[in-house]
C-alpha cells in the first residue's frame, strides 16, 4: 500500500505544478481529480494489503504553496461515518468498492444520495455536512486542501 501512496503522491506533485497558480479550493480539487483518473493505470492496485483489517497511510504535500493532505484507507470492515462536517475542502475519490455519500441539503435539512462506483471521485466544499459509508475491502483517496487566498499578482 506505501507503493500506492508514493505513486499518488508523485502524480499529485506532477500535476499541480500543471495547474494555474491563481486556482485553488474546490475548482482545484476538481481539476486535481480528473488528472488523477486520467492517470489511474500509474496506480498499481495489485498491491493491497490482505491480511491487516484496516490501514490508513497519511501524507502531507507542499506545492506551489499549497498545504495538501493526503489519506489513503484500505477498510477490511466496513464503516460509516455519520454527520461528518468538514472542516477542509475534501477530494474524495473512490479505488475499489461501491462507496454511498449522503450529502446534508441545508435548504431542505434532507440528505442527497450519492453512489460512487471505482475510479470515481467527488468534490466536496468546507462546512459540507455529509455520511460516509465505506463497505468492506474499500480503497478511498482523501485530498484534504486548506482554502489559502493566494495574492499572486504582488509577486
């Protein structure tokens, strides 16, 4: 699983020095996404680990002063996190598995259902409220991005 980690970190390094530097949050996050499924056969999946019931690798990434933190979860069992409000703009991007997201309306106060089969990802935006429900032998990506103002033009 580190072989993973270390391929998605080098993908994430590679492509956000491609990215305009005046773009960042969630517009970012969603660029970031499709490089990294445009990337998915440099990630070799063949290497998960069997017999620990659950891993979770972290890294954190600095690039063109951006702060990322990325988390890479591997659940033997599954697990639900409930009413979950982030406190970081979140790329979410789902390896192996069916993984269900219920994202809280704030309008309606009723939770939107969302499936995301592999190689799938979702952008969610700080204070988004939402469940997560990872079933068993599921292999999640999370890109946590802290929402810095960048003033590049005095530079």
């Amino acid at each position: 699983m580190d072989i993973i980690l270390k391929e998605i970190v080098e993908i994430i390094k590679e492509e956000t020095e491609n990215i305009n530097k005046k773009i960042y949050g969630t517009t970012f996050l969603e660029i970031l996404k499709e490089k990294i499924l445009n990337r998915q056969d440099q990630i070799n999946l063949k290497n998960l680990p069997i017999q620990n019931p659950n891993v979770a690798l972290e890294e954190v990434i600095n690039v063109l002063e951006k702060n990322l933190i990325l988390k890479l979860s591997f659940y033997k069992n599954p697990k639900s996190i409930l009413k979950l409000k982030l406190n970081e703009n979140l790329l979410l991007i789902v390896f192996k598995e069916l993984v269900k997201i219920d994202i809280l309306n704030h309008k309606t106060q009723k939770y939107i259902n969302v499936s995301l089969k592999p190689m799938m990802g979702v952008t969610l935006s700080k204070g988004t409220v939402c469940n997560l429900n990872f079933p068993k032998n599921s292999l999640i990506m999370q890109l946590e991005s802290d929402n810095v103002d960048f003033d590049i033009e005095k530079k």
